[in-house]
C-alpha cells in the first residue's frame, strides 16, 4: 500500500494532485529537442514560484503532460494561466521562428485536461465519512 505523503503549509495539510495536458496551437511539432528542454525549465521555474511539486512530467513534440501537488489556495485554472501564459511571452521572446507560426502572441491551445488523482478513492472517503461520526452527529448526502 501506497503511504501518502501531506504537504504543509502554516495552517493547511494537503495533498491537491492533478494530471495536467495542454497542446501546443494547431498541434504544431515545434517542441524540439532545444525548445522543449527550455519549456521543461520554464514549468519547473513557474511552478517552483507559485509552490507547486511537480510529481512527474512529459514534455512532447506537441504537448505537455505533468502530474502537480498544487497548494489549495491556488486554482487548476489560475496555474494554467501562469504557465502557459509566461512560458508562451518567454519562448516567443527567445525562438523568433516560433513568432512566423505563431503570429498570434500565442504557442499554446486554447483549453487544457485536468484530472484529479489520489491514492484515497471516492468509495473510502464515503465510508470514512459514514463511519467516522459519532452517535449523535448525522451523516447527510446531497441530493
């Protein structure tokens, strides 16, 4: 069995992991050998910024996979806007050939996945929950 290992900050413990995958605009292959290492290091600088653990990641010829343990004061949508907003302004700024296919000021798709992960399924909290109360205390659902 897997042991979970908490984050923590001054007064939260957490464990926010989310699977990640944005394509590059048009799934152009523009993410080489040269500019796919400096977009692996620009995730890692932003996310290193913002707090966030990458787990594991992929970097491909025309897409990102990273799995993240994101502190909870942070939203999936605002981290996607960090990253693929600075690492697109950054890599334009550096590649100028990306600027004649990407004329747009964009390198990035417009949307993204995002999937929860976790080693505690949805079947175990609801049984923690069911079972953890004590007499007096009512267990409800949500209609």
């Amino acid at each position: 069995m897997t042991k979970i290992r908490y984050r923590k900050s001054s007064h939260t413990v957490y464990d926010c992991k989310y699977h990640l995958v944005w394509t590059t605009k048009y799934r152009y292959h523009v993410l080489g050998k040269k500019v796919g290492q400096r977009v692996r290091d620009l995730i890692r600088e932003i996310c290193r910024e913002h707090d966030v653990e990458i787990v594991k990641g992929h970097v491909g010829a025309d897409h990102v996979h990273i799995m993240v343990n994101v502190p909870p004061h942070l939203s999936v949508s605002r981290l996607m806007q960090h990253i693929k907003g600075k690492s697109s302004r950054k890599m334009q700024m550096e590649y100028k050939e990306l600027n004649r296919k990407y004329w747009g000021r964009h390198i990035w798709a417009r949307g993204y996945f995002c999937a929860t992960t976790g080693v505690v399924g949805e079947d175990q909290i609801k049984s923690y929950i069911e079972n953890h109360s004590d007499e007096d205390e009512d267990v409800f659902t949500v209609a």
